[in-house]
C-alpha cells in the first residue's frame, strides 16, 4: 500500500474567457489518483469538510480506487483552489484553505509515503507531516514535491528551514524549476540539486516546462526532453508527472516492502533506468496537459516502461 500525505480541495478553474468550473483537487490528491488509476493500491491521508465539495472529492478519489484514512473528514468546510488560466493555460493560484489533519501519527506506513507541496508547510498540519516523514524514512521510501505556493508562505526563510530538516528523510524529490526560482533565486537549479542530495536526498528530479525534465544524482546528471503535446491547460501536469515516476519505481522493483535501507535502489539506479523512468513520467504529465483539469492517465494510456519488462 502507497501511502501519499496531503491537502484535498476543490480546484475552481477560471478560463481566460470568464468561463469557470469546479474539479477535484489538491496536489497530494492527485498524485494519488494517478497512482489509484494506474493501479496501485493507495490510501490518502488528508483533510476534507464534510459537505458537498467534500462528498463530490471523495466520490472522485473513489471512483479512482484511493482508500481515504481514518481521521481526514473533518467539520471544516472543504478547501479550495482558484485557478486562473492565461490565454496558454498556464495557471496562478488563489488559495482559500484549511490543513489541520488528524490521525497522522497513528497511520499506518507502508513501503512507500508521498507528500508535499500545501501541507508540508501550512500550519498547524505541517509538524504532524513532518513528524510522519521522518518515521516513515525508517522503513519507506519517502517521495516529496515541495510545490511552492507563494500565495500562502510569507516567510520563505522558515520554508528553507523546514525542507533543510526534510531533505534528509527524503529518498525522492521532485521540484520544479518554477519552486527554485521562489526557493533559491539565482542560483542554478542543479546546484540548489546537488545540495539536496548532500542533505540526504537520494534523487532529486526537476522538472521544467517545455525544457524537459533534469536529475541530478550520486551516478551523475540527466536530462530528459519534454513530450510534445496541445496544451488544453498545466493543471495537475506536475502531480502527474510525480505519479509517473512514482510508478516507474514500483512497477520495476525499485520500492521492496521490509528493506533496512529503504532508499537503497535510489542511490544505486543507473543513468539509463534513470532515463527511462523520466521518459515514463513525461509521457503522464504529457496526456494530463492535453486535457481539462487534473487528470491523470490509465494505465492502458501509458507505454510499458522503456527497456523493462
């Protein structure tokens, strides 16, 4: 069981001609959805209202086979997510939400744990996920997106402290070139990378746009071209991107449930399994942009992971 950490919302998707509508979202979501519609049994831990945008984003992480935990319906009303969409369909984001889930420190664990992006930073939430990862990484590889959302953090210094203190639990981190240019400006991407995997980082991979996907590892460095697809609109490209590689992992073998070290097939891929994971996860952020909303593939809607079985 995949265990993946993280806010649920509703995403309210304002096009540029005024037209709007709702969806299911919240990026922890939907990594997870991807992940349920590729087929690998996964639970969600998070926090939604109990009302009727929480009914219909539990409808849809059901309809997606996504088991939700104990603990992540509460009394609040469910959060959400302005998305406003340039004539490209690249998105700004207004957010009007809550974190403050229950249960974290008794859920249980399995062989691999993602979070990120809201609830690794918005309070009071953000210590219980915090607290989580790290006991996870005794016995799960942990995968993490930081996502940034600039709209919601106003003191970038107790960001950069906290994912200092995460690095070191993460096996797997996924970050855009976007997130590094709020993080760390002016510094090139691979270097803030290359310091990552110092803290303790087994993997990071940075995705960035039409330039592709790069990785930087102890094995050495990586770059990926973008797929070439119409853009209906980028939401959800990034989680789609990290459901993608989450399942190249899986799918080959990479995550063994009970390991002592479990981000040991990280730090031993080689650069071309490496390759054909980013190739793989390309491939599901490349069908997602190419229609409304997040929307992740099936996975009769992905190749078999290139040079594996």
């Amino acid at each position: 069981m995949i265990l993946v950490v993280g806010e649920s919302l509703v995403d309210i998707v304002v096009r540029s001609d005024g037209r709007r509508s709702e969806h299911p979202g919240g990026s922890p979501a939907n990594v997870a959805v991807g992940l349920g519609r590729l087929g690998h049994p996964v639970t969600l831990a998070t926090s939604l209202g109990d009302d009727e945008r929480g009914k219909v984003v539990r409808a849809a992480l059901e309809r997606s086979h996504v088991e939700i935990a104990p603990g992540s319906i509460s009394a609040a009303p469910t959060s959400t997510a302005t998305a406003w969409l340039d004539a490209r369909g690249a998105a700004r984001y207004d957010f009007d939400i809550t974190w403050d889930p229950a249960g974290l420190d008794t859920v249980p664990i399995g062989p691999l744990v993602h979070t990120g992006s809201i609830a690794a930073y918005l309070g009071p939430g953000a210590d219980a996920v915090e607290a989580l990862v790290k006991r996870a990484s005794e016995t799960a590889l942990v995968t993490f997106d930081p996502n940034i959302r600039p709209r919601l953090l106003d003191d970038r210094d107790a960001v950069l402290t906290r994912l200092t203190r995460l690095m070191a639990s993460c096996g797997v981190v996924k970050v855009s070139d976007e997130d590094l240019d709020w993080l760390y400006p002016g510094i090139a991407p691979t270097a803030v990378a290359r310091t990552w995997i110092e803290l303790g980082a087994g993997l990071v991979v940075i995705t960035a746009g039409a330039r592709g996907s790069f990785a930087v590892h102890a094995a050495g460095e990586v770059h990926v071209a973008s797929s070439t697809t119409p853009v209906i609109d980028t939401v959800g490209a990034g989680d789609s991107y990290m459901s993608g590689l989450i399942d190249a992992m899986t799918t080959t073998g990479l995550v063994a449930s009970g390991s002592a070290d479990p981000a040991a097939g990280v730090r031993g891929l080689s650069l071309s399994d490496l390759r054909s994971y980013m190739h793989h996860a390309n491939i599901s952020a490349a069908i997602t942009v190419g229609r409304a909303g997040a929307e992740p593939p099936t996975r009769d809607e992905l190749p078999p992971i290139a040079g594996r079985p």
